[in-house]
C-alpha cells in the first residue's frame, strides 16, 4: 500500500523534518510511531523537509507498508503513538508511486508577524515580533516583484541541497488581522532559508534601510547583491500543498527543493 499522510505540527523542539544524528526530528518521531503501529519499518517522504523550529499545518507525506490500512486506522492508530506536538490529520491511498515531493505542484508557506506587546500565549510560539515601525506600503511593493521565475541564489542558507536555484512563484502577499501581519507565498518549491530570507529582506525594505527596488537586483543575483537577515523560524509554517493528476517530471527544480 503506498499511502498518503497529511500532518501538523509544532516545531519548536524539533531539529526539522529530516532525520539528524543526535537531534529530535519530525521524521524520526513520525517513522517509530508508524513502526509501533505497523509492526514494519517505515520510511517516510515529505513535500517539505522543513529546517529546525519550522510548523506545519498541511504537510503532506508518502509512505509504502506492506499491507493496506484504513485510513481511520493510521490517523488514529498512528496518533496514539506520536508525541503532543505531532498529529496526522489525514490519511488515503495513493496512487502507485506517489511521492510526496516529487509530484507536489505547488506549496504555500505562512509567515506570521506579532504586533501586540506581549504576544497572546497561544500565539506567541508560532509569532515572530514584528518591528514598530513598518512601511507596509513598500513592503508591498517590493512583494509584487516576486511572482514569476527568478534566480533565489542570494535568499538560500548554506547546507541546503545543489542543484539549480531558480524557482517559479506563483502567488505572494501580505494579509493584516488585528495586531498581526503574515507574509503568504505559494511556489512550486523552495530553496532552504528561501521564505524566511525573503521575510527579512521585506522587513528591511518596511524598516526604510534598503528600497523596495533593491529586490529587483536581488532576483536575478546580481553581483554584490546581499539579502536581508534570515528571519526567526518560528513564524514560519507550511501550510497547504498541491497536487496535480501526475507525477512532476523527475530532475525538476522542485525535486530539489529543501524548504
């Protein structure tokens, strides 16, 4: 049974998605927690493999056991076993030789800014604190820049996966709701740090320390071009993934993303 598996989480005490010696991840929680209930190993596949502090509210994950499960049985069987900040909400057959990654067409990443001195409780983990002062107008601006094809080379961290680093855009903007301000971009993948660089390059631009034209030369890695700081990972979530009727065609640009 290749199976498909729709999680959220919480990752503040989680070294990322993918499995690292001496270190708590996502992944490793997720695979002994389908162990137990399976009785089998169990390798897992995410569309996203998120860095360190990085929550997800729809991540997607493929997986291959060696018989079939009910759906109810491996959300529910699979839930008993994971830690509080884990929880499988979904669960399907997919088709044979689905993969999570490779045939995802598209990802939507969340990035959410507090206002409010002090954050809520039960927001305070999933905000970043935004600063006083922003220009939202050019943040805007320089936002609208970013649909369409570019060179992300200057937005990636160190340690993320070599290969090419253009990537489409499909959608980004900013949305406001009481004291809270949240970036929003979907692609059709991301380099690792890409969304959060971007936040902090943005954040400059908001901020009067750079102009909103700067992102312009910065999209197509121009020479000494240098993106802002990388922002905190706490305010960044992923949040929906989307599939097509087939799978992405292998060695795609989004094949090699490390979000």
């Amino acid at each position: 049974m290749i199976a498909r598996l729709t999680l959220a989480y919480v990752g503040t005490r989680f070294a990322g998605w993918q499995r690292q010696p001496n270190a708590a991840t996502v992944q490793e929680a997720l695979e002994r927690a389908l162990a137990r209930l399976t009785g089998e190993p169990v390798t897992t596949v995410a569309a996203g493999r998120t860095d360190a502090g990085v929550h997800a509210r729809g991540q997607v994950v493929s997986l291959s056991l060696e018989r079939d499960w009910p759906a109810g049985a491996l959300v529910h069987g699979t839930n008993h076993h994971l830690p509080s900040e884990i929880r499988v909400l979904d669960a399907a057959a997919a088709p044979a030789g689905f993969h999570a990654r490779r045939w995802a067409l598209a990802k939507e990443y969340r990035y959410r800014l507090g206002r409010a001195r002090p954050s809520p409780p039960a927001d305070a983990p999933f905000l970043a604190s935004a600063p006083d002062r922003l220009d939202l107008a050019a943040m805007i601006a320089a936002t609208r820049l970013l649909p369409g094809r570019h060179d992300f080379a200057a937005f990636a961290v160190s340690g993320g996966a070599p290969g090419p680093t253009t990537r489409r855009i499909f959608a980004a903007w900013w949305e406001e709701s009481g004291t809270e301000l949240d970036f929003r971009i979907v692609g059709e993948g991301f380099l690792r740090g890409m969304v959060r660089r971007l936040v902090g390059t943005l954040l400059e631009i908001g901020a009067g320390r750079r102009p909103p034209a700067d992102l312009a030369a910065l999209l197509v890695a121009a020479p000494g071009a240098q993106a802002g700081p990388t922002a905190l990972a706490c305010g960044l979530s992923l949040e929906r993934v989307d599939y097509g009727a087939g799978p992405r065609v292998a060695g795609s640009a989004a094949d090699a993303a490390v979000d």
